[in-house]
C-alpha cells in the first residue's frame, strides 16, 4: 500500500519504538559522546549501513549547531554520481509543517485565524463541511478521506479537488477523531494560495523558505541540476525522481500539493532547526502553538498531533517532536529532542534500506546508549561454506535452509521458530504468532482470488477505504503477474516480534518465475497497522572474524549468529545456545 507520502499506517510503525516506551521509567542517564566521538561512530554504522546498499543522507544538530552532515551511497548509479552534502532529498510528509508554518505566518500577518471555518473560504462549502475549522484541518480532525485522487500525479485543478473533497461523505464528523488526511493539508494549501493570491510554492517561499534562508527547498523552483537530486530505488530497479514526475505545467498536482512532495538539502534543513529555535519564521507564541500536541493520535494513543508535527515522550522522559514522510521508496525522517537540544534528519532513496530503519540507531549513538553495528561483510571461505550448508530442522519442525554461493551463506527459513530465528536471533515467539500467521495466511490466499475481504477487516475501521485498498492491491497483484507469471502457492513463513508489542508477518507468494513477499505488521488489539511488499529474496549471512555466521535485519537490526563446529550447529541467543538439528 504505497502511495506519494506517508499516511497514518505508515507513520504508526516508524514512530512504535518511541510511543512503546513513552510511559515506562525514564531511562537511566547514559554519557552522552563529545562530538567527536558521535562523528565517528555515527560515520562507522552509515559506512556499514552503505555497504549493504544504503543511499542517504543525515544531519546531526546539538545546541544548535551542525556537528554531523554527510551523505552516502550513490545518488544515481547509472551515472556513478555519488550522493554529498549538496544532494537534493525528497521530504515527503514533512511538508506538511511547512504548509502549517505558512498558515501561522498568515495568521501573525492578520490575513486568517486557525479557528476560522471553511466557510470563510468556501462559502458555497456543502452543510456537513462549512463549519470545519482550520484548526481542525491541521490536526487531521476534521474528518475527511486521506486521499481523493488515484495517485500523487494525476492531472488535477484546484476547483476539481476540492470539488471531490466537498462532494464526498466525511469519515467521521468534524473533531470527532483524528484521522491522518493528506488531503486536509491539500485543502490548507488552497487557502494560502486564496488568501494570498499566489501559487502554493511562491506563497511558501515569501511566508517560510527565505526568512529560514531555505533557498535550495522547494518543488521546482529551486531547479537544481539533474546530477544533484537523488534518484530511488526499489528492488534493484531505478525509480526516478519525483521532481520529474512533477515537472509539468500545472504540477505538483493536488494530490500531493501541501502535504507531500517537496525537496530539500542537509545544509537547508540544518536552517530550518535554527529557524524553529527563534523568531525569524514564527514568533515565540506561533512556535509554541506549531509544535504542541493538541489531540491523541487515535483511541489510548501515546502520542498527540500538532500542526505537522507528533509529539510524544521518549524513554528517557524527554519531550520528542517529530514526523517522516515517504512513498515507501523515498523515506524522510526528523526528529528535534527539544528538551536534550538534539535534531535529527535522516532521508534515504533505497526501498529496502531506509531512514526509518537507521534513526533508532542514530538516537542510541546520539545519547549514548548501547546499539548494534551492522556486522563487516568478508567472504567466506570454501570450507565454512561446505560446513555450514544444508537444512536444519527447529523444535517445532520448522525448517532453516543454507546454501552457499560465491563466498556468501544465505539461510531461508520456513515455519515460526525458524522464522523468528532468522528475524530476531531467539526462537522464542508470541503467543499470538500462532493465530497471525494463520489470519496472514488467509488474508493473502483470499486476495490471491481478488477478494479484499479479509484485509479490509483486519486493517479495521480506521484504515483506508475499501476502493482505495482494493485498487492498491489489484495493481500490486497484477504487476506480480505480468513480472512473475501465475500465482502457485502461498507459504506463510513466520511471525517475529517488534517493538511496543506488534508483530510482523510475512507471507510468500509463489509465482510461476520467481516468488514475493507480503508483510503485515499488527498490533497489540489485532489490527494492521502496516503493510509491506517485496520481491523474495533469502537472507545473507555474513562470516564474522570469530568464526560466527551472522544475519542482520535492517528493521530490528538484529539477526540470527549461528556457529558450526564438528559437524554440528548451533544458534547463539540472548538464553543461551540452541542445537539445530541437521536433516
């Protein structure tokens, strides 16, 4: 379920490790590094991290000031152009709080208040809708859809969106609930462009961009040279750029205008912290109405939506102001750890490698607790491949396969103990891994039919609508077909655990040439919170200086460590050595 930006089940699991944690003790003090040593360690686990095919960028602010930007990988590898501290990254829903800065601006100058209503606006706006308050549309309570065009880039005026928006029946009636809506910020950036008779990316740039002196950031306007935007990636295969996609009359169209798709480099976001620390955009009152949480992030949630922002507590019971944005190939993440005087911004452009899978270890090196390096890539010699090689059986039957080829070992796992094995390192599973993986299972042979049925029910009644789902997934399954061929079969390879109690299915889909992956993250009620798709590829595991054979998941950075000796094996785990038995 990818779309141009990032909407509520894709902010739900890059924002769990905080949110899990938020009412636990704070955490016992830890040294912070100096800056020197948070230079070396954070370029030692980036230079890892880039080895596995990372490309990205990060910025590292303390008190105010740059201490850590650096980019890394390759930009474009068709072309050998190595990302560097000028490259351009995409912000996705990070946009957001510029369009509700802007508002703010507008305010100060008198031009509008957050607790005007649509009507103001829009006075022929349909009866359900006139009394929508501004307010409202920048803490995504006022009901609409997330989205009311097919895709980010269908052509589209403003009077044709917003005519889709008013037409349509709301979610849920005005400050009732809050529901994450693309769409509301699409709505505020109509009004900026209304109130001051200007496109949305002019108006941003008088009222934001340059009083932050943020002159690189934009859609188009900045036009950078090609070689300087990054491209992304997504299974090997070279996406693009969204600034080419909109780089048409009339674009960014509404789908994404507001709420997603705008650009920026490490040196304008280093600005944009000094801009959020005084009063160059925003007064003091405006910067402190910006970035408080004003409602709950749905039923019992931990976290509270401001205006383009979520704020929560972390573990060490500080206050975290933060949000990310992504098509699920571009990732962007910012998180600004106001009490600690910390900021991090993180964008990556590689589907399987991204910003929200290396911030938490960023935030671990930032305030010096203990983290995890990805392990040192070697080759394996010929004798430790032979050794290791062949299928291992588990306790409950399940099965580890290893193969080695060319001086690498890759495992695949089927069945939960050798799943969780693989994912985590233990083979201890939830109690629930039992019923998720047969509910996965039933969820991917019933759309393996066309039927969404079973989805729809476990994303809940808080998801994206039934069209929206059903089209998402008629187009994945078809892209399926037309690379793969005919669907054989569906295996349902394991759950493993995660953070603040959710779990990750995954499910392969068999197809005549090749195989995917579908995976389901749950949460502690049952519900789906995200989705994942994936061409289906064995891990690989590395051959450590001691010996070891060791696994690494870039979304829980952790793994499996296995060890061959005399012709047996055995997994090395947090409780001890498990024997796997070889068949």
């Amino acid at each position: 379920m990818q779309r141009g930006r990032t909407c509520a089940i894709w902010q739900a699991i890059a924002l769990a490790a905080v949110v899990a944690t938020a009412d636990a003790q704070p955490a016992a003090p830890r040294t912070p590094p100096t800056n020197a040593q948070l230079v070396a360690r954070t370029d030692e686990y980036l230079q890892r991290l880039a080895s596995r095919g990372f490309t990205g960028g990060v910025l590292i602010v303390r008190n105010g000031r740059p201490v850590f930007a650096k980019s890394y990988g390759l930009a474009d590898r068709t072309r050998g152009i190595a990302a560097d501290t000028n490259t351009v990254w995409n912000l996705g829903s990070i946009t957001k709080q510029f369009t509700a800065a802007a508002i703010l601006r507008l305010e100060e100058l008198g031009r509008l208040r957050t607790t005007d209503s649509l009507a103001r606006f829009f006075p022929d706006a349909p009866a359900d809708k006139r009394h929508i308050t501004l307010h409202q549309l920048l803490t995504h309570t006022a009901g609409f859809r997330s989205d009311y065009s097919p895709t980010d880039y269908e052509p589209t005026t403003r009077a044709e969106y917003v005519a889709r928006m008013f037409s349509a029946p709301l979610r849920t009636p005005p400050g009732a609930a809050h529901e994450y809506a693309n769409s509301g910020y699409s709505l505020l950036a109509a009004i900026i462009e209304m109130v001051t008779g200007r496109e949305y990316e002019a108006a941003l740039r008088t009222l934001v961009l340059e009083p932050a002196g943020m002159r690189a950031t934009g859609y188009t306007a900045p036009q950078w040279p090609a070689a300087q935007i990054a491209h992304g990636y997504q299974d090997g295969r070279d996406w693009g750029t969204i600034v080419e996609r909109i780089g048409v009359p009339g674009a960014p169209f509404w789908a994404l205008r507001g709420n997603g798709g705008l650009h920026t480099t490490l040196g304008d976001m280093a600005r944009w912290d000094v801009a959020l620390r005084d009063r160059r955009v925003l007064t003091d009152s405006s910067r402190t109405k910006f970035m408080t949480g004003h409602v709950d992030e749905g039923p019992g949630a931990r976290s509270q939506y401001a205006y383009g922002w979520a704020v929560m507590r972390t573990p060490r019971g500080s206050r975290l102001v933060t949000h990310n944005g992504g098509n699920g190939v571009y990732v962007a993440e910012l998180l600004r750890f106001v009490d600690e005087g910390v900021t991090i911004f993180a964008a990556s452009t590689v589907a399987e490698l991204t910003a929200s899978m290396a911030v938490r270890t960023l935030e671990h090196i930032a305030f010096g607790e203990p983290y995890e390096l990805p392990p040192t890539r070697r080759v394996a010699s010929a004798e430790a491949l032979a050794a290791a090689a062949g299928t291992y059986v588990l306790a409950d039957g399940s099965r580890l396969s290893l193969q080695g080829n060319e001086g690498v070992l890759h495992a695949d796992a089927i069945g939960q103990q050798a799943w969780q094995l693989l994912a985590t390192g233990d083979t201890a599973s939830l109690p629930r891994a039992a019923s998720l993986n047969a509910r996965a299972g039933q969820i991917v042979e019933a759309l393996g039919r066309g039927d969404i049925g079973p989805l729809r029910v476990a994303l809940g009644p808080d998801g994206p609508d039934s069209s929206e789902v059903a089209t998402q997934e008629r187009q994945l399954m078809e892209g399926r077909r037309q690379r793969f061929g005919d669907l054989r079969s569906v295996e349902v390879l394991g759950t493993s655990t995660g953070p603040g109690g959710l779990a990750r299915t995954t499910v392969r889909l068999n197809f005549t040439r090749g195989a995917a992956t579908n995976l389901y993250t749950w949460a502690p009620d049952g519900s789906i919170v995200d989705i994942g798709a994936r061409p289906f590829a064995p891990a690989e595991l590395a051959w450590t200086t001691d010996g070891e054979f060791r696994s690494w998941d870039p979304r829980t950075n952790s793994g499996v460590r296995l060890v061959f000796t005399g012709g047996m094996a055995e997994a090395i785990t947090a409780r001890g050595r498990v024997l796997l038995s070889r068949r």
